[in-house]
C-alpha cells in the first residue's frame, strides 16, 4: 500500500474517496456535452472528426475514459 493509499483509507478521508469517482463522471459529463456542441472546424482544430466526437459525446457519464 502507497503512503497516499494508506492516509486515504482512514475514517476521516473516507467521504473524499467517495466522491472522488462522483467528481470525475461530473467533468466527463460536461466534457462529452461540450464535445457534443463543437461545430465541424472547432473539430478539425482538435484532430477528431465528427463521428468519433458524436461516438464519445455519447458514451454514458460512468463509462470513464482509460486511465481515469
């Protein structure tokens, strides 16, 4: 166990643990909706096409990214 895994799992950090996935489906939801709303240059000027964009703009908020 890390020294941060090992301070995380004391009763006083336990609330922090549990919202820590609750923050992190919170960001990619409004990731996702803001990658929904780009127009097709907004687009291009990140690299991603409109397929993959609506691909992922779609994927449920719990579905996290890799690495995440």
């Amino acid at each position: 166990m890390t020294k941060f895994a090992s301070i995380l799992s004391g009763p006083a950090f336990r609330s922090l643990r549990l919202s820590l996935p609750l923050g992190q489906w919170i960001r990619v939801s409004r990731e996702r909706r803001m990658l929904g709303s780009l127009n097709e240059h907004q687009l291009r000027d990140i690299g991603i096409d409109a397929a993959t964009a609506s691909k992922e703009a779609s994927r449920p908020f719990w579905d996290l990214p890799e690495g995440h």
